[in-house]
C-alpha cells in the first residue's frame, strides 16, 4: 500500500494507492498538542462508498505505519507529526489538478508545465486549461487549438501562451508565431561596371547592385531577356524594371511601358521617375479620366502616351488599346504585381492586356515582377521567360498570432501602434504601422477610434484625400494608415509593422498569395531593423453565410499555407470581354486572334459562337467583324453578360443614372452567381 499526502488549505488530502489504483481518500486536519502536533478530524471514503466516515486517527496513524508514505510538498506540521510517530517519507512531485481529481501523475523536468506562475501542472491538465480559456472567446478550430498546444510545448509554461488570448497582458515575445531572417550581405556589381549608358548610371543614385539586380543581370537583363523577377518587398524589383527600361530607351529601342494595378502606386511611379529620369527622356502618365468632374479629379502629369517612359494603370494602357490606338515602337514591357493574375475581377484584363501587347510589340522585352507568386516556375514557362527567384528578405521579418475578442481589437491595434512609434531604427526613423481590414467603411471606424495619428486610406477616398495621406505618412506625422487591399498591391508605405484587423477583403477570405503580399509590406532597409506581421484573430469569426471557415482557422491556414499555381479560368463573361479587345487590337484577322489567345496564361470559354449568334460579330473570309456595340463591350471593359442587362435595363428606364443605379445594385448579386458557378466547376 502507498499513501499519499498532499497538503491543502486547512487540511490534508489522503490517498491510498494499490497497484497506482486509488482505493481510498480521506481528509484530516492537524493540531498542536503538548505531545507534539496530532491528527483530528479525520474521514475516510473507502472503495466504492460515495459518503466519507469518521474514523479513529489511530486508524490513520496504523496505516501510515504499514505504507509507503509519500508527501507532495514540504510542510512543517505534517513532517513534524510522521517523525514523531518514526514514520519515514518520500518527498513527491505531482500534479496538483490531478490529485483533485484522484488521478496520481508524477511530473519531471521534462513533463512539467508552469502554470499559475508558482506550480506546476501535467501536460494534459495544461491542454485542459487552455481549450477551458479558449471556450470562454467561442468556437476555436483545430488549427487554432494545435497552434496554442505547439506553443504550449514549446513554452512549457500555461501563462505564457494564454498570454496571446489576453492582449492587455500581452508580450510580443510569447506571441511570435515564426521569424524570416535577413539574408546575408552578398557582394555585387557596382552599377558602374554593367554595360549601361552613362547618364542612367549617374542619374540612378545607385551605387551597387541588389541581390536580386545582379540575379536579373546574370540571367541576361541588359541583353533583351524576357524575366518574371520574384522576389520580397523592398528587395529592389523596380530597379531591374529601370535598368533595361532606360538602357532600351537611351539606346533608341523603343518607349517604356511601366504598368501597375493602382492608381496611387503609379502617381508614386511617375514621380519618382520624374524626379530621377526626367533631364534624360520625357516621362508620361496614363492612369485613366474621371467620370466625375472636380476640382480635385483633374488630370494629374503629363498625359503624353507617346513620352519614352510612360507609367500607366493596367486599365489606363488597356483602354488605350481597346479604343484601337496603335502603340509603335515599343522597347520594354515593365508588369509591376503579375500576381495580379489571380485577382477574380481584374486578373483577366491582365491576362488579356499581355496577349494583346506581345502581339503590338513582338520584338519588346517583357519584364514581371511579383513579390508573392505560387509556382513561379510554371508561370514563367507560360510567360515564356526565364525566372529569376530570390527568396530572402533584405530586413528579418517576425509574424504575431493574438487571439481575442472583436471589441479587444481596436484597443489591441493601438497599443501596438504606439509601442512601434516609440521605437527608432538604427537609421533613425520611427517605426509607423500599416493596418489592414476588410472594408472601407471599418477603415474609418478603425482610425477614427485611434485618434488623429491614424488615418484611413482607401480607394474611395479623393486624390487629394489620398496624396494628404500619403505626404503625412512619409513624412513621419501618421503613426498608421487603415487599408484595404490596396496597399497589398504595392503602394510604397515603408511601414515597418502590418497589424491584420481582418483576414478577408468584404466577405471573402484572403488567399495565401494575397496574405503574402500583405504580409510582405513590414520592413524596409533603408528605414527599419525588422518587419513585424501581427494577426489579430476572432476565434468563430466568420465573414460570410455558408462558410463554415473561421478567422483563426484562417490564420494558421495563412501561416502556414502555400500559393497555388497562377492559372486563372475566365468565365463566359471575361472570356467574351477579352475576345472582342483581342479583336480590336489584331482587326479582327482569325489567325491573330487564335495567336493572341494562345498566348494568354489562362484558360477561356469558346465564346465566338454566342458572339455570332447574337449578332455582335460577323464573320467575312476569315475577318471577325465587330458590330458598334462589340466595341461599346471592348472599350468599357464589359462581357456578354453584361452587355444584355444594359440593353434591358435601356427598354425600361430612359434615365441613365437609374440604369447605372440598377447595374450597380445588382452587381453584388452577379459576383457571387458567378462565384458559385466557378465553384461547382
């Protein structure tokens, strides 16, 4: 028989072990007498009995004197009384949770957990105590839950990862899910060396290559190669896009064509460019006119589509095209985001806008450049270039997983955010936080609750709301700015934290690529130390109907996701769109037609049939003839679709603003049929 004693407040618990079997508990109290301390009190529960008896504490004393007596902790009293009696002891560590229960499970060194900062706990107990916490926030996932019992064996210590459930407790340091170190400092070219025009050489500031820049240039950049460049933020993409740009223009090859997705980020383009290249050849900027007429709407720079270096939206450069100008003498093909691929709204148009631009310009150097692509392999091979791939960061990035509560989220957000403002980089900036969430509106709830540090950026906003933003945050004055996805796409903040408030974009969860390229915003090395990605995760947040997903199942599913292959499907819609833009641009020739479509990434809908069928294009000794309203599809970026509920919508209202207001309306209905078509596909 053993015995085990374990010391409690105001009594002692007894356990009386056979075979690691507990046959019997009893309780007891102690007492000082002149004889030294005694037992009182004493009551046993015996086999399978539910009620406990007083018994004789002689009958307590017998037992101890015929066991292997064991004591769980030092206790004065209790060691005083066995010696009295010569009954010797063990002293036994045991988790005390157990014992409540009448479970005996000795710890160790390597099975013991810290919790409630003075004991000990076994690891079970410890799992136990954090999915109890855990319940308190919702339902969690899986993932959700493996990751907090991975940090559990990892910290051995309970407080420590409740402590990412806890944000007014939190310590970063408990929090970090991962880390991306830096790459080493590599030895490269000085810009000197290469075979560049003399004028680029001095007018770029560069002294030395990148990375990344000597990768492009050993894979035969200055030599008309076509490249998809990947590789991370701030890494230096740009610069290879420049280098052959200018090389090509100053040596009489032909314009550059520098294209982006955004608005914002091709204004930024512009002047840096200006600035730098503007003494050497003329720079232009297309970004496309707005429909509205303000003072704050006008056009912004030179609007020249025939200037040497020309920057331009995907849609801007496209449109252009679609009207049926003809650009000549182009050189270099810069496609800034390739990623962009993917994107379900906008990916065809890019898809398209290549095809049509490799057919206007077969002889042209074509550039991609992304930070975040899945399989960059097969989407080369596609592209057909030659990939260059540097997978290091040039600044150490450090990734955060806090679960909390929505209203914890803000408050979160902020003590973040100022505890990052507060720190300066060895070159001398504050650190200033990037802040990402899944609306425009909740971008203002977001800054408005921060104070007026904080400030909302969106596409909604005006330009000139957008360049005040802009100026404020590069100029330090802005401890963060409140985002959509726009600045994911590239738009140069160098923040040097990314707080994600959410983890989709309206009702839909991000992608790995999109998280990714999010992520890949924290840290610049001419302004930080270290990236920082913090994701603040709502266990059981979810963001729309139907989806059983939740928001920190998203977020282990981010972390540790991969990318998918870049390999876009075009519905009936988008492929029908693309065609009569391909049509435009080749005049309609069968055999161009088939050529372009042949070289676009992604797969599209035999659409020429319907398109005949109804009328909008005729066919005429192998001539694919548009009607008027081909072109109305071509030029305003609209499908068949598309096309036929303005055509009703015209027999119903003769107000253009009611057409447009049911158009706008039913949009959101259309995008998600859409996306269960593709679903079911």
């Amino acid at each position: 028989m053993r015995v085990i004693i374990h010391p409690q407040k105001g009594n002692y618990k007894i356990l009386f072990l056979d075979n690691h079997h507990v046959r019997g508990t009893g309780f007891v109290e102690m007492s000082e007498t002149p004889k030294g301390p005694r037992p009182v009190q004493y009551r046993l529960r015996w086999g399978t009995r539910k009620q406990f008896r007083n018994t004789p504490t002689k009958d307590l004393i017998a037992s101890l004197r015929k066991a292997e007596v064991f004591l769980t902790a030092h206790e004065s009293l209790f060691e005083a009384f066995l010696s009295g009696f010569q009954i010797s002891f063990t002293l036994v560590n045991l988790c005390r949770v157990c014992l409540l229960e009448e479970k005996i499970t000795p710890l160790t060194p390597a099975t013991s957990i810290r919790y409630r900062q003075t004991e000990s706990i076994c690891p079970e107990c410890a799992r136990r105590e954090l999915r109890r916490e855990l319940a308190h926030m919702g339902r969690v996932g899986r993932q959700a839950m493996s990751h907090m019992e991975t940090l559990l064996e990892k910290y051995r210590d309970v407080d420590m990862v409740l402590a990412s459930i806890q944000p007014e407790q939190v310590r970063m340091s408990e929090t970090l899910f991962d880390r991306i170190d830096a790459h080493p400092v590599q030895q490269t070219a000085r810009l000197e060396e290469l075979s560049l025009p003399r004028n680029f050489i001095e007018a770029s500031g560069i002294v030395n290559l990148m990375p990344v820049q000597q990768m492009a240039v050993d894979a035969g950049l200055l030599y008309g190669k076509d490249l998809l460049v990947v590789s991370a933020t701030a890494s230096g993409k740009t610069f290879v896009g420049e280098m052959a740009g200018m090389k090509n223009i100053l040596e009489g090859r032909g314009q550059t064509l520098f294209l982006v997705p955004l608005v914002a980020l091709a204004v930024q383009k512009y002047q840096r460019f200006q600035e730098r290249y503007a003494d050497l050849a003329g720079v232009g900027i297309l970004i496309g006119k707005s429909r509205i007429h303000l003072p704050d709407s006008r056009p912004f720079g030179d609007r020249n589509v025939r200037a040497p270096l020309v920057v331009g939206t995907y849609e801007g450069i496209d449109h252009l095209i679609r009207c049926g100008t003809r650009l000549r003498n182009i050189g270099t093909v810069v496609i800034d985001e390739i990623q962009m691929l993917e994107d379900k709204d906008r990916g065809h148009r890019l898809d398209g806008l290549i095809a049509r631009l490799k057919y206007l310009a077969p002889k042209a150097q074509f550039l991609y450049l992304s930070a975040t692509v899945g399989s960059p392999k097969t989407l080369a091979k596609k592209l057909n270039a030659t990939l260059v791939r540097y997978d290091d960061r040039p600044v150490a990035l450090e990734r955060y997983l806090i679960f909390l509560e929505y209203k914890q989220k803000i408050p979160t957000i902020k003590k973040l955010c100022e505890g990052e403002y507060k720190h300066i980089s060895s070159k001398g900036f504050h650190g200033q936080t990037i802040i990402f969430t899944n609306s425009r509106a909740r971008c203002h709830i977001v800054a408005e609750a921060l104070g007026p540090k904080y400030g909302p950026y969106h596409a909604g906003l005006t330009a000139k709301e957008r360049r005040d933003i802009e100026d404020r945050f590069l100029t330090g004055k802005l401890r963060a700015v409140v985002t959509t996805a726009a600045l994911g796409a590239g738009v140069d903040f160098p923040a040097s934290q990314v707080i994600f408030d959410s983890l989709a974009m309206g009702i839909s969860w991000l992608s790995v690529q999109e998280f990714n390229q999010m992520a890949g915003r924290a840290g610049r090395p001419d302004f930080h130390d270290l990236g920082k990605v913090v994701i603040l995760a709502e266990p059981g947040a979810s963001y729309a109907r139907g989806d059983s997903r939740t928001e920190e199942e998203m977020a282990m599913r981010l972390l540790k996701g991969e990318m998918e292959e870049v390999a876009p499907e075009h519905d009936r819609e988008q492929s029908s769109e693309e065609f009569v833009a391909n049509a435009i641009v080749c005049t309609g020739n069968e055999r161009d037609l088939e050529r372009i479509g042949s070289t676009m990434v992604g797969s599209t809908e035999p659409v020429l049939p319907e398109l005949l069928e109804r009328g909008l294009v005729t066919r005429v000794d192998g001539v694919i003839v548009l009607s008027d309203l081909a072109r109305v599809m071509a030029e305003h970026f609209i499908g068949i679709e598309r096309l036929s509920e303005i055509l009703v919508l015209a027999r119903i209202h003769e107000d253009p603003l009611e057409i447009l207001t049911d158009l706008e309306c039913g949009s959101a209905r259309e995008d998600q049929e859409r996306e269960k078509r593709k679903n079911r596909k």
